[in-house]
C-alpha cells in the first residue's frame, strides 16, 4: 500500500477510536506475532539532556507492514508522547499519533492480557495505585474478568476514595477504599500495581498459597513494588522483554541474579488454559514498543485510514 499523505492523529481522535477490548485484541495478536518471529520490540533507548529525558521505544510487525516507535521527552513539567509508524514496504511516513491516551489503554490492556492467561478467574482483585494509569488497569481487569470484590490502595487515602467513587459511575462496580496496604492485599487472588515506589508495597507475608500479580508501576532500577520473595516463592514469572527488564526492573534482575529464569510474555502468548494448575504467578509489565505501534495502527484502521 502507498500512503499519498501523513496523518497526524490527536488524543480526542485516539479516544474515539479505541476501546479496552480492541486494545486487548491489539496486545493478544502483537504478542502472538511477537512469538511467531514476525514482530519485533528493541529495548527503550534513554537520552538525557537538561533535566529531560527523550524516551524511544522502537519495533515492526510484518502482519500489516508497520515499523515505527513510540517517543517521549519526560521531566519534572510532564510528558510528551507519540507514536511514529512507517510502511516497511514503501518507507512511507504514514502517522504521527499522540499517544497519552494510546499509552494509558495498551497499558492496562497487557496486564489484562497477561491475567487472562496466567489466572483467567480473578475473584478478589486488588488495585494498588489510583492515578492516571491505575483506571485503565482497573478497565483492563474488568473485560477480562468478573471479580466479586475490588479494591484499591493508594498512599493518599483520600485520592484512593477519589478514585473509588470515580471508577464505581464509570464502570457500575463496587470499588472498596482500603487505607493500608496489608489490607488490601491480604485475601486478594490478583493484585495489579501501578505505582512509583522506591520500596516494596507488595510482602509475601500479605500474600496467601495462591496470587496472581501484575507489576506495571515501574521501569527504573531505582524504583521496586514487590519485595523479592514474592518472585522467589512463585511458580512462574513472566516479564513482557527479557533484556529491558535487565536495565529497567529491580525485581527480574535481582530474580535473574539469584537464579530465577522468567519467561517472556511473547513465550507464553495464547496458551490459554495451560498455567491453571499454578498456584502463584508474577508478570512484570514496563511497555514495550511493539504495544504501541500496534495500537496506534488500530485506530488509524478504526479511522478508516489504514
């Protein structure tokens, strides 16, 4: 296909044109073509000058002739995210996508995918976290599964009844405020994390014989959720990029160094019903590039431009 013009698609256009199930059905088919040897994802590349940081995160699928990357500038005033996509076939520039909203729906959309794998039947689901990525892991959860309690922890508990308050109008679920995290982890058979702690929240001595848990706050070494022998005493971890989470994960590497070998998510894509008879599980999320390129192609297909 030759694209005669660029597209510069803005965050009131991504938000129309995708919803959580569609970018769990985006995350479910990159990583399933990840596993087949028809997509990649390279590690994030970090570039620092005066106080900011240029985040790349480059990757390509074949199935629909995409390379591209998602590229980001951080500092203390905010962020700014897009998502370049070219034709691998003609070399074309087909879209510049902003990707605040992009980057908050394939966030929540890999955990969800993750669980429906590793621990399709969530009953107790905890929340740690109760900010901006913290809704869509929240969303993610409920279109994959049905659990009959939820609740939420943040450090302000006001913002965790914020949010709580929030979620409950938008999803017409309970959403119980719980102002201590041994609270809110103790009896949960699934925890997601979305947080930028520098200390574990997460102790295995809130944990019980059975858990599934999603670490997604995190992709600095300085920052940990988990505390290491929650890794140590599960059955499988799983992290979505061997080599980013070597630079970018304080507990796959201390994992790795003591000896734990965790799969990769792509090793584990579409094997449903074959980790059933696990009893505790870890998957460790920091975003990689191919989530994004993937997504952003779906709206630009949802647009009808593609």
């Amino acid at each position: 296909m030759h694209y005669d013009s660029m597209y510069y698609i803005n965050e009131d256009e991504v938000r129309s044109n995708l919803t959580m199930k569609e970018t769990i059905d985006v995350i479910r088919e990159a990583f399933e073509e990840y596993r087949s040897g028809r997509a990649s994802s390279n590690t994030r590349v970090r570039t620092f000058s005066e106080g900011s940081v240029l985040n790349t995160m480059p990757a390509s699928m074949e199935k629909y002739h995409i390379m591209g990357h998602k590229t980001y500038s951080a500092s203390k005033n905010g962020a700014r995210f897009v998502v370049t996509l070219f034709d691998s076939r003609s070399n074309d520039l087909i879209a510049i996508v902003e990707a605040n909203r992009l980057g908050q729906m394939r966030t929540g959309a890999v955990t969800a995918y993750a669980t429906s794998i590793l621990h399709p039947s969530v009953e107790n689901f905890t929340l740690i976290g109760s900010g901006f990525q913290a809704e869509t892991q929240l969303e993610g959860m409920l279109v994959v599964s049905h659990p009959r309690s939820i609740r939420v922890y943040s450090r302000n508990h006001e913002h965790a009844k914020d949010f709580a308050s929030r979620m409950a109008k938008k999803f017409g679920v309970d959403v119980r405020p719980v102002d201590n995290a041994e609270a809110a982890i103790s009896g949960a058979d699934t925890i997601s994390s979305i947080t930028n702690s520098v200390s574990p929240i997460i102790l295995r001595k809130y944990l019980g014989s059975h858990y599934h848990i999603n670490l997604a706050g995190s992709n600095y070494m300085n920052r940990r959720e988990a505390e290491y022998e929650v890794l140590h005493d599960a059955d499988l971890v799983v992290t979505e990029h061997y080599d980013q989470s070597m630079v970018e994960s304080a507990e796959i590497s201390e994992y790795v160094r003591f000896g734990g070998k965790p799969l990769e998510l792509r090793e584990i894509a579409g094997r449903y019903g074959e980790f059933s008879d696990l009893d505790r599980t870890v998957f460790k999320s920091m975003g990689i590039g191919l989530e994004d390129i993937a997504t952003a192609y779906r709206v630009l297909r949802n647009m009808g431009l593609a």
